[in-house]
C-alpha cells in the first residue's frame, strides 16, 4: 500500500545552525507512524543531518538534485553516486524553480532520473502547469506530456520507486492553494495515466504528493482526498511547528 508523505523543500535557506535546530525539533516532534518524513535540505547539509537522524525512525532527506552524468568534470555538481555514498534516500528532480531558472527540459530530467535510479536513489519527481496553461484548461494534457516524456520510458520495477509530486506553478510561494477539488482530479488524472502505463498495481502503490502553497491550515483538507497521499511543502517546512502540525494533518 502506498505511503503517506509530508515532504518538506527548503530549497537555498537557512544557515547550517538553523538547519541543525529545525531538524532536530522535527525529529523530537510527534510523528504518527504511518506518516513518512522527507526533508529536502541543501546538498551541504546532507551529511551532517543524516548522522543526526541515524537512530531516528520515519524521517528520510532528500538532495533537491543530482547530475544527469554518472561523474567527471562537471565544476559545481553532485552526482547521484555521491549522494548514495553518503546514504541519502530520495532526490527530488524536475522542480518547476529548476525547470525554469536552470533551463531543466524533460529530455534533461529523464536523464536525471535515469542516473538516480540507477545508483539506487528514490526520485520525487515534480510537475505542474504554469497559470496560463490552466486557464486555457490544457493541465491534463501540459501534465501527461510531463509525464510520458521523463518518466514512462521506465520499467515498472523501476518506476516503483518513483513518488509524483503535483505543483501547479501558479501555487508554489504564491500563497494560491489549488482547491481541494482541483488537487484531486489531477491526482486521480495521474493516478489513472499510471494505471494505462503500468497496472493498476503499480498505480494504487503510487504516492501522488501536492504542493504549492500547503501551510496547516490547509493541509487536512487537501490530504483528506483519496488521491493525495501526502504534500510537498516549501515555505512552511522552515517551521519546525507549522511542518509538525502539516505532518499531523493526515
Ligand atoms: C515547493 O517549492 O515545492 C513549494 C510547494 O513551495 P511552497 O509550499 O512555498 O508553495
């Protein structure tokens, strides 16, 4: 059965004390135990938090990317094989602030992916449409293009360790949440993209995470939805008593 997920994205903040202290007040918070915790920190901070959090159960980190090449002279990057070697779990890729400021197409993501799967790490991959796209109501089709194009080219084995998650553009740091009806109808749209793709094994396992905008005083209504399994959270995740009470929201 698939897992229910509060995904945190800190994206290029905090100092390395604050990232230390919101750590571990997320580690000594209550966590319920069918909920997993993911905290995607900057690769700099990977190593030291992932000692901290040794003997803590229930909470993963995430790198917030990878390179597509497996090593050499690539000034600057991390690869997947690094991030492995220090025992890191999952990557997030295809996030739309990488899509759009760092020029990442879907050809580059599904590299991406390919290289992390390969070297054994769990990829959350994002998508979403940009506002026009949804008010022209091109989502399903701006999003399945997403889709097709960086993910099922995978086996199913492999797609097996893949979590979706959803975040429409217009919501992400804009304080615009999608509604809990349009969160769902895209959750359930991709949901059945996977079953047509796969099976509907594979796509029942699936975690399909929102973001964009979840804060705790939305959270339980999105996550009430049977087809979201779980946020990925930007802004909200830097306090460590707004992301506990979002981890609580299931
Ligand atoms: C994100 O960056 O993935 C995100 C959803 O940000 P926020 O929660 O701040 O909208």
């Amino acid at each position: 059965m698939r897992k229910k997920i509060a995904a945190g994205n800190w994206k290029m903040n905090l100092g390395r004390d604050q990232a230390v202290v919101l750590t571990q007040d997320i580690a000594e918070g209550s966590i319920p135990e069918d909920v997993h915790v993911i905290l995607g920190t900057p690769f700099i901070y990977l190593h030291e938090l992932n000692a901290m959090l040794q003997d803590v159960k229930g909470i993963e980190l995430a790198a917030q990317n990878c390179h597509q090449m497996p090593s050499g002279a690539y000034t600057g990057e991390v690869s997947a094989s690094m991030l492995k070697s220090i025992g890191i779990e999952y990557v997030i890729l295809g996030h739309s602030e990488r899509r759009m400021y760092f020029n990442e197409s879907d050809e580059l993501l599904r590299a991406k992916v390919d290289i992390a799967l390969k070297e054994g790490l769990k990829v959350i991959f994002c998508c979403g449409e940009p506002l026009e796209i949804r008010e022209a109501n091109s989502q399903n089709g701006y999003v399945s293009r997403q889709l097709v194009n960086s993910l099922f080219h995978l086996s199913e084995a492999d797609f097996s360790n893949i979590v979706i998650a959803y975040e429409p553009i217009w919501a992400i740091g804009t304080g615009k949440t999608a509604s809990a009806e349009q969160a769902q109808e895209m959750h359930a749209f991709i949901r059945a993209l996977v079953q047509e793709k796969y099976s509907a094994e594979t796509a029942v396992d699936l975690s399909i995470l929102y973001g964009g905008s979840v804060k705790s005083a939305n959270a339980s209504e999105l996550f009430a939805n049977p087809d979201v399994d779980g946020g990925l959270v930007g802004g909200a995740s830097l306090d460590a008593q707004g992301f506990l009470s979002i981890i609580n929201a299931f």
